[in-house]
C-alpha cells in the first residue's frame, strides 16, 4: 500500500497537481528539463503491433489501431469492419493492478471513406486515500478516459486525410479532497497520410509517409482553488516506411518517426541572491531564459519551436526518434523489432522493442516486449520494463476485391 501511495502521488506531480510555485520551480536545471503535461497516458503506444517496432506508427500500414497514431490511414485500410483491444501492464513492478486499456473499431463506408472510433482507458488501480493525520479516507479507483472518433477519406490514388474529436477526462482524487475536482479536456486531431507502390528491379514493395498532429485541446485544471491549468499532450509526428516484397512468401518492412510535443518548455527562472524566484508583479516570476509557458493552446503550438532555454540544441532535444522494423511470412507470422530513444536532458527513455504477430482466418494476435538500455545509473526506470503487451483483432471482409464497395462513392 505504501509502494501504491507513492506511485500515486508520483502521477499527481506528472498531472501538474502541485502548487504554481512548485511548478514554477521546474525547469531551473538545463542539464535536465522535462516538458510535462497533464494526461501523460495519451501518448502511450497503445497497440503491441506499433510498441513491438519501437512505438511507431504515423507511416506503418494501416490497422485498427491507427487512431493513435495517424487516423488518416484508416481510408485505406483494407478490412470492411474491424474491431481491436489492446492491453498493457503499467508500472507492474511496483503496483499489481494498474494498467491501459484500448478498444477501437472502424468502419468503411465507402471505397474512398473509412469512420473510426477509440476508448483508451487508464486505471491507477486501488488507491486508499489518508488525510494529513493518518486518518483512512477510504478506497477509490482513480481513472483518466479518452473517447475520440474520426472520419477518413482518400483525396486521390495514393493520398488521404482525416480529422478526428475526442474528450479526455481524468478523475484523479475522485473527490476526497475539498479543492480537488475531476479535470476534462475536449481536443481534435488532423493527419495526412500519402502511400504508393514502388519497383526495385525484381521487387516490388509500398512507399508511404504520414504527418500526423494529435490532442489539439483546451488546458485542464484539477482544482479551483486557482487560475492553474495544464497543457494536455498536443504532439506533431511525422515519418517514413518502405515495405518490400520480397517474394511470394516474404516481405520487410522499415519505417522511423520523429515526434515532438507541441508544448512550452520549462524556461529558467531568475533568483534573487539567497535564491528565492523574483515575482514579476504579474502573478508570476522573472523569467531568465525561455519564454513565459502560461500562454494559450494555439500560442503554446507555436511557441514550443522556439522557446527553449537552451536554444536551438535544446529543440532539437525535445524530438524523440523511433526505428522499426517488421517481417511478414506468408501474411501469417510477424517478428518485429524497434529501438527508441529520447535524450537525456528530456527523461532519457531509450530501449529496444521486439514483438510478433499471427494472423488466422479473422482473428490477429500480436505481442510485444521491452527492453530498456539505459545506462546503469538509470536502467530499470522505464515502467513497461519486463512486461508483455498484447493485442487482439477482429476482421471481416477484405474490401480490396468487394466489387460492391468500389461502386460506392
């Protein structure tokens, strides 16, 4: 239970539920500076096909999962009806029952249009709650929930578009506190997604590209005791993929995406000579380097290109890259393998995936482990370290050869 209190009050600081001056006080080391947002969960691979290639997917084939990644390659996915749910493990070494649950379906309408929708739900697990005096408050189940829908559509042979709503929310007290309230977030999606064959002497293969820019939403606010609220996880990624066949049975896959969260960096505060923050006399504190971050959604887009303390080598450190790679045999069996990394000063996240995949008849299963490699001093930190992910897909109808389908517009 003490392991669980923690890990709890860990999540709270990742939401932004601490006092302003507390947060004001992040940033305050270039060595080390982390953009947190509220709702931490929404950039969580949430499929094992996308996790098992170094959690990418803003170019890799289309599946079912591709709300998270690039709704706009729904249009050409090839499944009439598809249903997928995934699951993951979450901090497992330290807490049994927390974990992220993924349900998402999608639906083509026509030859050029593909609908989808997704539930992606987050459980801390039980959580008993204690006053300041030891006092048991009881035993609750926070939880956060994201309930999106997109629309998809092809603008030519070889490329589409989509957009997509959703409504976040998060109860993460579930109001054992006066000053607590749940938060909520309504935010919009906008992706394109280009994909064509390719000739290679005596093999053949598919070339795609995706951008995709994700959780375009309203800050949140988990109290009302002040004007406090937090950016949620707005997040621009693009990228590549080349599949080859390479014979009947055989083919390969490459693919890598660059990611960046489309929030403000923590700037340097200012500190007086016994090192306490300089208020500004506007409700904040001087700013010594970067850009004051308590700005709008839209001007916080904008300004996380360039407001970095550190300059433009800071930017750069803020895009995370990930490679992958995935082998077909048959259009059976899947192996999959992937790396990831994110630079030190921005949390330090790097491992290695491996997943595999089998499809039979209707069904697909695919699984996915993780391997970090971080330097000893930070090895074992990452919290889906030495737990499997897994998925499981429903298809019905191919809509490549329905001749009805392709009548419809």
């Amino acid at each position: 239970m003490i392991k669980k209190s923690l890990v709890f009050f860990m999540a709270l600081l990742m939401m932004g539920f601490i006092a302003k001056a507390q947060q004001q006080e992040t940033g305050q080391n270039l060595d080390y500076n982390v953009i947190s947002t509220a709702v931490p969960f929404m950039i969580i691979a949430p499929d094992a096909r996308s996790a098992g290639m170094g959690d990418i997917g803003v170019s890799t084939s289309p599946d079912v999962y591709s709300m998270h990644w690039n709704s706009a390659k729904y249009a050409f996915i090839e499944d009439d009806f598809s249903v997928g749910l995934a699951y993951s493990p979450w901090l497992r070494k330290l807490v049994p029952d927390m974990n992220i649950a993924y349900l998402a379906v999608s639906k083509r309408v026509s030859s050029k249009s593909t609908i989808a929708g997704s539930l992606k739900y987050f459980s801390l697990g039980e959580i008993n709650f204690r006053d300041e005096y030891n006092n048991d408050k009881g035993t609750y189940s926070p939880n956060e929930f994201a309930l999106d829908f997109c629309y998809s559509r092809k603008l030519g042979d070889y490329l589409s578009a989509s957009v997509a709503a959703r409504f976040i929310y998060s109860h993460l007290t579930q109001g054992v506190t006066n000053y607590s309230r749940a938060a909520w977030s309504v935010a919009a999606d906008v992706a394109v997604y280009y994909q064509r064959p390719v000739y290679f002497s005596t093999i053949d293969g598919e070339f795609s590209w995706g951008v995709a820019i994700t959780n375009m939403g309203s800050k949140m606010s988990y109290t009302d005791a002040n004007s406090r609220s937090d950016f949620i996880p707005t997040n621009l990624r693009l990228g590549p993929s080349l599949k080859l066949n390479i014979d009947e049975f055989n083919s390969l896959a490459f693919s890598f995406d660059l990611n960046k969260l489309l929030v403000p960096t923590p700037p340097i505060y200012a500190k007086d000579a016994d090192g306490a923050l300089i208020p500004d006399g506007n409700g904040g504190f001087v700013i010594e380097k970067g850009m004051d971050p308590n700005v709008s959604m839209i001007q916080g887009m904008i300004q996380s290109f360039y407001d970095a303390p550190g300059g433009f080598s800071e930017e750069l450190k803020e895009i995370t890259l990930g490679i992958g790679a995935e082998y077909w045999y048959n259009q059976v069996f899947a192996v999959r393998a992937g790396f990831f990394h994110e630079a030190k000063m921005k949390g330090n996240r790097r491992y290695l995936t491996f997943g595999a995949g089998l499809r039979y008849n209707v069904f697909a299963l695919d699984v996915s482990y993780l391997v970090p490699v971080n330097n000893s001093s930070t090895s074992g930190t990452n919290p889906l370290e030495g737990t499997l992910r897994f998925d499981l897909t429903f298809n019905i109808n191919k809509w490549g050869g329905n001749t009805k389908l392709e009548k419809v517009n």
